[in-house]
DNA sequence: TACCTTACAGAACGATTATTCAATAATCAA
DNA sequence: TTGATTATTGAATAATCGTTCTGTAAGGTA
C-alpha cells in the first residue's frame, strides 16, 4: 500500500480516474483485440482526450501495458487465487483454478473467455512487441502453476511417475482452449464438464 | 472436380495463378491476423497489384473468405484425415487427429498454431462477419469431431456412461489450447505430450 | 501577487487504410 | 477486322490511423 497522504505532485491535478478509464480500456483491448481497437474508441469509451491518455501512458502500446497490469491485478488475480491458497490440497487447487476459469471466462458482464489468450494473438510485425508483452504473461502463468505442481510432488500428492511440468502444461492447455470455446459461445455448464473431463483420472499418489 | 476442358471465358485471361496468390495470402493471415494484414501487404507479398485482387476477391472480406477455403481444402483436410478414415477404430481417428494438430502446429514452414483458432479471434465490430465465418467453421470442425464419436459410441466403442458430445468438446478444446500453446513455441514433443495426456482420459469400453 | 509545473481541450499532423477510377491490353465470337 | 468482354496497371480517392501541437486552466510554492 503506498502512503495515503502522499505528497501532492506540483501541477495541475489529474481529473480523470486512471483505474477507472483503465477498466473501460480493458473490456475494449479484451473484445477487439489490440490492433483493433483505435485510440478514438478508447478516448470514446473512456471519455478521456486523446492527449490527456498520451500524457498519462506515452502511446498506444503504454496504454496497452497498463491495461495489461490492470487485467492481472484484477481477474488474473481472482482465477489464481487458489493456485496461491495454501490451504488447498493440489487437486483441489488445480479444481478450483478450472472451475474459475469455467465461470470467469463466460461471465455475462464481460468479454467472453480470457484477455491474456485473445487480445494480441496474431498481429502486425509492428505490434510484435505487444504480442510478446502477454506471452510473457502466458508464460509466467503457466510456470506459476508448474510451480504449485511440482511442490504437490515433492508433498506426494501426485503418482510418481507423472512429470508436473508435463501436467501443468496440459491443464494449461485445457484452460486456454477454454478460453477459445467460451468465444464461440460455450455456456458455464459446457466448461465445467470439460474441466471436470481435464480433471478425471488426476493422478492422485495410489 | 470441374471440367477440364472448360470453355474458356470471355476476355483477357487472368495471368496471376490464384491458389498461388491465396497461398500467399493464407501465410500472411495467418501470421498476423485479418485486421494486421492490409491490403498493401497482400499486393506485396502476392505480387499481385490491388485493383487485380479487388476484381478477383471483391474485397478483402472476400479475400479473407477465399484464404478460407484454401486454408481448410489444404491444411484443414490434412489435419482431420483421420476423422474420416474408415479403417480407423474410434481411439485411433482421435490419437490421429491429435498427433496430426501437434505436428502441424508446430511445422517450421508455416505459422505457429492452427489459422482457424488464430486468424480472428478477436476483432472490430466493422468486421464482426469475419469472426463468424471462423466461428462456423471452428464449430463444424467440432460438429464433425463429435458425429465421428458418436458413430464410435454407437458401435460399442465408448464407455457406457459417456456423453460424446462432452468428449468432442474436450478434445477439441484441448485442440484449441494446443494452437495457443504451439504459438507461445511449444515444440512438437511438448504438444505430443499434451496430447497423450488428454488420451490418457479416454473412456474406453471396458 | 507572481511564478512553476502539470493537465486540460480541440485542432492539426503526416502516414496508412481499403477502395476505385481511367486508360490500356489481351482474349473471344462474329 | 470489328466489337464485346475481361484483366492489368498505376494513380487517385476519402476516411481513419496514431500522434503532436497550441493555447489555456488549475493546482502548488514563494
């Protein structure tokens, strides 16, 4: 937490607020993708001038990067929470993280399935730099989650003959897919039994 | 297969070879995306002057719908052989069609990933009909999956208790999360892995 | 009060976008 | 050879792209 009464920068004060124009960016950079979406959407949507959001993030692509922080504080946070709950046995983490996933990338209120996996896929040899900012995200991701694997491993809680980075990355992969499903308009309920499928035969220590 | 022979129309012959040119343009597509790819880049790579791909496509929407075709009478029928093989029990069609997407996905002289899963998937509201015309296709790639399965279930198969539509969309889904995976550069083993993982779930008839 | 600093609003910037026009060229049927 | 039809080329179209400039407003500090 950063000091409530923190000194006043000089200046005239910031009268938009940044958190809040940050989430409209995102349900926009998360529906149309990056490339898509024009500054005059975002100063539409946020109701920010364009030379004010320039001032506040430099261009497009820093704009872009803080959406990205914003969307990890926010959902990411949520749909890993029982990956970094210690109270949870493996199996239920990895159970709750899916399920998670199943109700979070169909939820009505926002863009179907998830931003990290849908709004910088495919782009323009310009944009290469934007596309990397969330592999990188992807990456980091799927390595946390390799992580809480392989400490369920070292606790016994897995077969011994299963390879945690190999089952990381296939969760992994379930959850992305998801992610592609849930776009074309997979219900909660059609996730759910796919999870529950990714999650059959874990393989539990005998 | 149309005639060979065929009267030829009336008019200055075209000189550009079109599934040439659509080759070209499916690589471009897929790389980078329908909105990344402009026109300029088309006629570039193709070698085809603008007004020439306008008369032949209408538009780049038509274009677009054009690389389609192409990509799915070459690459899509490929992947999917298995799907369609007679002489293949149930498991074997899907083991085939899995190590068929780890392959591919992962060639080394095209695009990482499966077009169809990255070309746009998320996009501007102007060219909301190209999303749809991937979504159809993604959903009756998924449709064909699942009538593949059923036929397998009908004939003794699949376990009992389980529901082939649920199990399509697992493996489909799985599919899907493999593209991600081969564009964030999973290697061919690794997406070999991930698909013996999802095998391992299978509900064979006991 | 007078500075200094930062943020605002709106117009303007050159570059790029998808698309089309006008003129010419190459084939067919007569 | 003449006319009809279609393709090609290269320039030109209007609109939109991300970005910046200009002038003014709103706060601190002296």
């Amino acid at each position: 937490m950063t000091e409530t009464k923190a000194r006043r920068r000089a200046g005239r004060p910031r009268v938009f607020d940044t958190d809040a124009a940050l989430d409209k960016a995102v349900r926009l950079f998360w529906q149309r993708g990056y490339e898509a979406t024009s500054m005059a959407d975002l100063v539409a949507e946020t109701g920010v001038a364009a030379a004010s959001l320039y001032a506040a993030f430099d261009n497009k692509a820093g704009l872009f990067a803080a959406v990205i922080e914003r969307y990890a504080a926010t959902f990411s946070v949520h749909l890993y929470a029982p990956i970094n709950d210690p109270a949870l046995s493996t199996y239920e983490a990895v159970k709750g993280l899916l399920e998670r996933a199943a109700s979070s990338f169909s939820e009505p209120g926002t863009p179907a399935g998830c931003f990290m996996y849908s709004a910088a896929v495919a782009v323009s040899p310009a944009s290469a730099a934007i596309e990397c900012l969330l592999r990188d995200k992807r990456i980091a991701a799927e390595a946390l989650l390799i992580e809480r694997l392989q400490r369920g491993a070292a606790q016994g809680e897995l077969a011994a003959n299963t390879d945690p980075a190999v089952l990381g990355k296939f969760i992994n992969t379930v959850m992305e897919g998801m992610s592609v499903q849930a776009r074309d308009g997979a219900t909660i309920n059609e996730l759910l039994s796919i999870a529950k499928m990714a999650l059959d035969r874990w393989p539990a220590a005998i």
